[in-house]
C-alpha cells in the first residue's frame, strides 16, 4: 500500500453525505432558484387544494361524482371557472378532488417503492456475496416488468381498483431505489467508517441502520421526489386505459381518457386534466433537480 | 544569466469562491525554474503547490480564479495568451504528470494510440514519423518492450509502467518544462525510486526542467537541484537543495525537517511543530506561519514577511532576517 | 522467564476467492494475501509490519482483529484461539484489540457527531449512558490532546491530525491491549505525524499498549518499532530487531533492496541504490519457489523450486531466504 498524498480538500467532502449544519446554507442556496421555489409552490398549491377540495369549491359533490345534467358542456364561466364536462359535474371541483387520487398514488406508490427497495438495496449492498446475488437476480426480474402490463395482469387477477393500481405500480418502481441504494452502499463500504464500526463489535443490523440508511438518504430523496411525479403519471396512464381509479370518483387520467372524445370541440375538460398532471409532474422533476443541486456541494453556487 | 530562467512565476495570487466563503489557495506565490534544472516545490497540504502547478498550465479548475501576478515562460506571460495560444503550449511546450496516471490516460485507446495523437497534433507529423517518434520515447523513459506497450491499454499496465507512459506521453512533444505532481506519491517505494532516476535521467539527457511538486522531503532531497518550501499559499524559503535542507533559515523549514523521524532521534519524542495548518478561508494577518512560530516578533503578526536575497541565490521570507538582506 | 506473546499468529493463510457467479465453470481467480504467516507479538511492545503493495500487511492486520475470517491457521489472543470465534463471543474480545485506520476522514460515519462517534463503542460494550457517557467521551478526549467542548462536531469540521486523535481516542474507549495501527499517519502532513507519533508512544507508555504498526514509511517505522517484519506477497521475509536491521543488518535481497530504494534526507544514511527490476508481481498468480526470486539479483537454482522458510539467524533475527542458510550470500 504506498502513501497518499495528504490533502484536506476542502471542496469535496463525502459522497452522499449530507452536513446538517449546512441546512441553512442549503435552503438559502433553494431559495435563490427561481424554479425551485416556483416548483414548490405549485405542488403546494396542488397538495392544499387536494386536501381542502371540499371547502374550496362550491360544488363538492359533483367534485365526488354527483351528475348535474342540466349544465352539461359548459364552457368556461364566472360560475364554472373550467366549465362543466360530460354530466355537468364542475370541472374544476374534479380537478381539485382528481387531485386526490392523483397524488396519492404519487406519494404511496414511492413511499412503498422506497420501503421495500431501500432496505433490500442496503442488505445486499452491505453482505454481498450470496445474499447480494440473490436479491440482485429478484430485483432484475421485477424491473423486467413493465408497469402498464403488470397493471393488467393484476387489474385482469384482482380487478381493477385504486389500490390494485397502486400496487401494481409499487411492485415495478421499488427495484430502482434497490439498485440505487446497493450502489451507494457498496461504495460507502469502501470507506472505513463501517470497517470501524465492525471492529468495536456493532452488529450488523445496527450498522445498517445507524451507518447506512442515513448516507444514503441523499440520493434516495432526489430519486423519490422526481419519482412521485413519474408515479402520478404512470397512475394516469393506468386510469386512462380504465384499470385504475373507477367512476364516479375524479381522477386526472380518467378525464382525460374520457373528455378526449369531445377535445376539439369542448377542450376544456381533458385539457384541463392534462394540465394539471403536467404542472405536477413538471414541478416534482424540477423539485428534484433543484434538491440535488442544493445538496451537492459542488453545484451549489456560492454565498 | 535572465535566459537562464524558463519559468518565473511572480506574485501569484488564486482565490476560490466557494460557499462557505473565499478560500486563499496561492498568496504570493514566488519562484524560478531554470533551465535544465528539477526544482522542488514543497510543502504541506494547503500550501497551494498543487493550484500552482495547474495555473502554470492554465488549468486552474472552477471556482479557483487568479486574482494576481504573472507566470512566464520564455519571457512571455502565460496569463495574458489566448486559449488559442495556450492550446500550443499546453503539451507542446509545456507538459504535466499527475499522481494517478491511471486518471491521465484514455482507458478506450492503446497508450500507443494516445501519444502518437499527440505528436501528430502538435508537431504535425506524418503517421509513420510520429511512431517512430513515440517508439522512441518509449525507449527513453524505459520501458520494457516498447512495441508490446504500444498496443497496450492503460489498464493493462502496472502502476510503474502507467507513470512511465505517462511521461513517455508528456514528453513526446518535446516539452521543455516538465510539471509533476507528485508523480511517485501513489507508487510502491521501489518502483518510485525508478521513476525519480528516471527523472534525473531525463534532465541529463534531453535537458528537460522539472517542477517536482511534492510533500516528500527525502524525494526533494535526492532529485532537486533547487527546492522552494510553500507554506499557505506562499514560499517561506527557496535556494539550492542543500542549503534549504541543511542550512535552513525559516522557522518552518526548519520545523519540518526537525518533525521527520532519525535514527539519532530514536527514542525521543519527534519535535513536533505546535497546531496545524491554516485554513485558506482564514488565514493567519501578518506572516502565515506566527502562530506556530517560536521564534516569532510582535512585527510577524502584523506584516508579511518579504521574500528576500541571502545571497547564493537563497532567499527567506522572515523577518528574522530582515537585517541580513543582500544588496 | 519469558512472558507468553499476547498475539500469536500461526500458519495464517487468507485466501480472498472472486466470485465468477453462481453459474460458471471457468477458473477462479484465488488471491493469496497471506499464505503462511507465523508471528508473536509481545505484550507492550510496537511490532513494526513493512512491505509494497500486495504484500498483505493490511489484511495480516484486519484477520489478526478478525475482521475477516481466516482460510486456516491459527489466531490466539492471550493465549486463547479465536481463529474461529463467531458471534457474541467474537463480539466480547473486540473490547480488547482495536484498530486506528490511515484515512480520519474515512474513518468517521460523517453523519455522526463525535459524542456519538465515541459512545458507539460505549453503547454496544458496556452500561454507561446518559452524563457518565459523556464524561467518559470527554475523558478519552483529553487523554489524546483534544479539548471536551467538541463532542457535538462533526469529522469534516476537524484537520487530519485532529481527526486521528479523535480516531485514537475511540479506539482506547474499552481499554484495549492491542491496537493495530493501519498507516496512521501516512494520510497526514509531516508536522502533524510527529504529534500523532509522539501521541501514541506516550499513550503506549502509560497504558502499556501493544501496538502492530503497519506502514510502508520506512522512517516512521524505524523510529517507533520495537521489532520490523518486512512482508512480501503474503509472506513475512524477514523479522528483526529495528536497530539491527537499520544498521546494515537486513539480511534478506528484498529488505536490502527496499532500504535502499526510500528516499533518505539524510544523505550520510543514504545507501546504494539497489534498483529491483519488473514490478511487484500479483498475488493471484505468485512465482514457484521463492516469491521474490524473478527479480532477486543473487536468485540461483534452488530458489526457483523450493520456497524458504524462515529460520532463526541470531538474537531474533529471522530470515526466509537459501542463500542465509547456506552462508552464500555477500554483501551487496
């Protein structure tokens, strides 16, 4: 082993390590983005009005699928800020409680993406050998499947549902953040720390848990973030083709897939919905752009 | 005897921006290569011998900038050519060896490939010329079987062998001035010495001028000519090998030399030198090196020290011997 | 009367096996760190471990701390073998070996603060938590020269050589008898690595530590070992007494070459340059016979068949080398 050269550099520390007293550096250098804070906003904006849909909009049940046939076809209107679609249901109220579903496959389908994944990732990254090989060869089948076939297979098995959906989903995103996870877990292990902790005795499962997970959350919450909006949009597409969220309850996708009849005539309906999958798809993939620029040292700017 | 110079890097000053404030790497950063001559520029980290060496190629990555002074090679100011200019230079007439050469080399060509792009690029060369060309240096820098190592790739070769292309590679242009950045730093102890004999060889033979930049006192030792010791940013002390290291004048060269185990010390505690190095976001007023100094004045922590001639083509910056300045 | 050794190596072999898949019937490829290695260390004494590399001194020290498993051979602590040990039985001799790794950096979860980084140790061996843990911390900090108020820092925040001394204070948290001591100071400037060394030979004195010193810095060594093995290709050449060997003493071609080879300051200490030609060869296909005798100048016939063993010159001296034993070998 010959010598290294002795070099603090002071510009480079760790890899996926994350100084907590950096916070305030790092949410000063967010701050400075326009988009960042702009994409924040947005998805703000979408997650209150999600939560709050029944206060916001005079019509919560139409929101909820109450048909209101009278008015059906409006046009955009001071009483009806995005007109009304197909049954007369306002089309803002559904966009607001589409909000809903949409989001929360969005955050549920990475939140379980991560839970299994991350853990997996880890274990195999940290005992390799066997272990490794065999979630490895696990991990590859499941990213084989792609996500709009394993929702009709499930959708065909189990029926189609939200949650099916979900799942379906869920099963086809955790093998990245595994991969992922392994990657960085393998190259944390290069570094001594964890040899130290081996030689004083800490289990490994403590190891894991106090050493590995919080290195690599970096990565991981870049990935989830800009996930959430991949999640959102492969949920449409899931609800598009019917397998998803069924009626009468609102959902961006089925709008979509049921207003583009009438698009060139009455676009306000699934143009709408398109709209507000693409704000919030947008916005959670410059989220995470902007979350892995702050985070880097490197390409944070300067104070 | 000013022809006598290649390089003379003057008042050098390079700041990086970075987030947690402005970093001093290089603080006046003074010395002379001669022609024909491996000096040493040495010293610990955050000395800024490293920066220095990549801004003689203009290479000074972001967000380092040079806020001051002049580099020139021939006369010329290397700071004030166009990127253009700087293109011919670079590799042309002045090359560079790094610490890792495994780094430095292409891992999808052939080392042979490489360097005959090279030669062709800034000799203009013909095909067969410019292999001819290369064989040769191969040769020259000892490398074993020169045409099996011509359609090697880097990794194929051991870490000595790389080092050895890679001077091959920087040379093969007929550079004049040679900067080495710790080239032996990540090499066994055996195949080291083979490269620093090489290196002397290469001064002898093809009158190539070395800027060894190193933290290794006992390489400076048995390969320079001349040595500059940088401390912080700036040198504290520079002059013929010999009369740095054994007739040392700054505090901190000689603190250095006092810290390297001896066999006479044996059994004693090494003189250690009190604290550490600064750090370039906060670097000490007055001389660098005071509060670590014990021989410092109330004037050290105040006024930066000059670097003066001792005569003999010595030269300290302390001001210990403020009074001893040769006219 | 003579004191048993407090780590005693015997036969140790560590063969590292790469992986070819779970499906493949071609070679794999064995990479022989350690091939026979027979060694004690003594108590309170610092043994010196020198060589380039592949020559498995880094893994000679982590198999010595079991932190990998040996191929076989024999590892007794204290006169107990615990070759084998696994589990909470392993877990309870980790109180008494440690180790101090080359990079602080590296070395250091940069995550955790210092608090936490020395209570780990804490945590997992003994009772104390809350106050008497932190007193603790602060105890073990001053011990090597850092100040208490730095407990909620973390590394990045520290120099190389502040860093170490933390790693060194972690590392005397149990109370350990043996320290195995991983190029320590070679990631650290000169100035500093003469505060660590002086460190830890004060430490040595007052905690009658035993230290394995692993370095490829032939000074350093020099000055801060009792006794130097010098290491090649898994296999320890020569063993000696450190003034012995420095003064003209090394006896084995490998040792004479590497002496000479370190650039010396001290151009009256400095010796002829014995220039060993090609590269150190690889541990996974290692030369027949004697490992070094491809690029040994006095190499003769037998060195290419049989390898040698390590026999006893005098006072201590040990050498692996025909030439020795059959008083032919000259001086160079």
């Amino acid at each position: 082993m010959a010598g290294m050269t002795p070099q603090e550099n002071l510009l480079a520390p760790e890899s996926g390590a994350v100084r907590f007293k950096e916070y305030r550096l790092m949410a000063r250098a967010f701050r400075r983005d326009p988009l960042a804070v702009a994409s924040l906003i947005v998805i703000l904006l979408f997650v209150l009005g999600a939560i709050f849909a029944p206060v916001l909009t005079p019509y919560p049940e139409q929101g909820r699928g109450a048909p209101n046939i009278l008015e059906k076809f409006q046009p955009p209107s001071r009483e009806h800020p995005l007109g009304t679609d197909y049954l007369g249901r306002d089309v803002l109220a559904r966009i607001l409680f589409g909000g809903r579903s949409s989001l929360t496959i969005g955050f549920l389908v990475v939140f379980i993406a991560v839970a299994v994944g991350v853990p997996l990732g880890a274990i195999a990254g940290y005992y390799g050998g066997a272990v490794d090989d065999i979630i490895m060869r696990i991990t590859d089948m499941f990213l084989a499947f792609p996500p709009l076939l394993l929702a009709i297979a499930v959708a065909a098995a189990l029926g189609a549902s939200f949650t099916n959906a979900m799942i379906a989903i869920a099963f086809t995103w955790w093998p990245w953040y595994a991969r992922l996870v392994r990657a960085q877990t393998l190259s944390l292990r290069k570094l001594h720390f964890i040899e130290a902790s081996q030689s004083i005795g800490v289990s490994n499962s403590t190891i894991i848990l106090r050493h590995i997970f919080p290195n690599v959350l970096t990565p991981v919450l870049v990935q989830a973030t800009m996930d959430i909006g991949g999640a959102i949009l492969t949920g449409a597409a899931i609800s598009f083709i019917g397998l998803g969220v069924q009626p009468p309850t609102a959902d961006w996708g089925k709008m979509i897939s049921t207003g583009r009849i009438y698009f060139i005539e009455r676009p306000w309906y699934a143009g709408s919905a398109g709209a507000a999958i693409f704000l919030v798809t947008l916005s959670f993939n410059l989220l995470g752009d902007a979350i892995r620029d702050v985070l880097d040292p490197k390409t944070r700017r300067a104070g | 005897m000013m022809d006598d110079i290649l390089l003379s890097v003057e008042d050098l000053h390079i700041e990086f921006q970075t987030y947690a404030g402005t970093v001093h790497a290089v603080n006046g950063m003074t010395f002379d290569v001669r022609r024909g001559e491996i000096f040493g520029l040495v010293g610990e980290s955050g000395c800024g011998k490293s920066v220095t060496g990549l801004a003689i190629l203009r290479m000074v990555p972001e967000p380092g900038v040079i806020t001051q002074g002049t580099i020139r090679f021939h006369g010329e100011n290397l700071l004030e050519k166009s990127d253009e200019q700087m293109r011919t230079i670079r590799g042309g007439k002045i090359a560079m060896i790094f610490q890792d050469p495994s780094a430095s080399l292409n891992p999808l060509f052939t080392v042979g490939n490489q360097v005959v792009r090279v030669i062709r690029q800034h000799l203009h060369l013909g095909k067969k010329e410019a292999l001819e060309r290369a064989l040769a240096m191969f040769e020259a820098v000892g490398l074993p079987e020169p045409k099996r190592i011509f359609h090697a790739y880097p990794h194929e070769l051991s870490g000595g062998l790389q080092q050895r292309a890679m001077i091959a590679f920087a040379l093969s242009t007929g550079a004049e001035l040679l900067v080495a950045d710790e080239p032996t730093t990540a090499l066994d102890v055996t195949i080291q010495s083979q490269i620093l004999e090489l290196l002397i060889d290469l001064r002898d033979s093809q009158g190539v001028s070395i800027l060894l930049i190193t933290h290794n006192l006992g390489v400076v030792a048995e390969t320079c000519d001349r040595v500059g010791v940088a401390y912080a940013g700036s040198i504290v002390e520079a002059g013929a090998t010999d009369d740095v290291l054994f007739d040392m004048k700054h505090p901190y060269t000689h603190g250095l030399l006092a810290a390297i185990p001896h066999p006479s010390r044996r059994g004693q505690p090494l003189q250690a030198i009190e604290g550490s190095v600064p750090n370039g976001l906060a670097l000490p007023p007055g001389c660098p090196f005071h509060p670590r100094c014990p021989k410092a004045l109330p004037i050290c922590q105040t006024q930066p020290p000059a670097l003066i001639s001792l005569g003999a083509g010595h030269f300290v910056a302390c001001h210990l011997y403020a009074g001893q300045k040769e006219s | 009367m003579t004191t048993s050794p407090l780590v005693e190596v015997r036969g140790l072999k560590k063969y590292f096996f790469s992986r070819q898949g779970l499906i493949s019937f071609s070679e794999r490829k064995v990479v022989r760190a350690l091939d026979g290695v027979d060694l004690a260390i003594q108590r309170q004494e610092t043994l010196g471990i020198v060589g380039e590399s592949g020559c498995g001194k880094t893994t000679l020290g982590r198999t010595i701390l079991r932190l990998l498993t040996p191929t076989s051979g024999q590892i007794l602590f204290d006169g107990e073998d615990i070759t084998m040990l696994k589990g909470r039985a392993l877990r309870t001799y980790r109180q008494h070996m440690q180790m101090v790794f080359q990079n602080p950096y590296s070395s250091f979860d940069p995550r955790a603060t210092v608090l936490q980084s020395l209570a780990e140790p804490l945590k997992t061996h003994t009772v104390l938590r809350g106050e008497a843990l932190v007193r603790r911390a602060r105890e073990l900090l001053q011990q090597t020269g850092m100040p208490g108020d730095i407990l909620y820092r973390y590394p990045h925040e520290f120099s190389g050589g502040q860093l170490q001394r933390i790693a060194v204070a972690r590392a005397l948290a149990l109370n350990p008898k043996f320290i195995v001591l991983d190029e320590p100071t070679s990631a650290l400037d000169v100035s500093v690595q003469a505060q660590i060394i002086n460190l830890l030979q004060e430490l040595q004195r007052s905690l009658h530590l035993t230290y394995l010193f692993i370095t490829h810095d032939l000074s350093v060594v020099q000055h801060i070992s009792d006794r130097i093995a010098v290491m090649y290709l898994g296999k320890v050449v020569e063993l000696s007494p450190t003034e012995a060997l420095f003064d003209d003493g090394a006896r084995h071609p490998y040792t004479q070459a590497l002496l000479s080879a370190a650039p010396i300051l001290d151009p009256e200490l400095r010796r002829k340059r014995i220039i060993l030609p090609g590269n150190v060869p690889d541990p996974a296909s290692p030369p027949s016979g004697c490992r070094f005798h491809p690029r040994c100048p006095l190499a003769q016939d037998v060195c290419t068949r049989v390898e040698p063993e390590l026999k006893p010159l005098q006072d201590g001296h040990w050498v692996a080398c025909h030439l020795i034993e059959s008083h032919q070998q000259e001086e160079f």
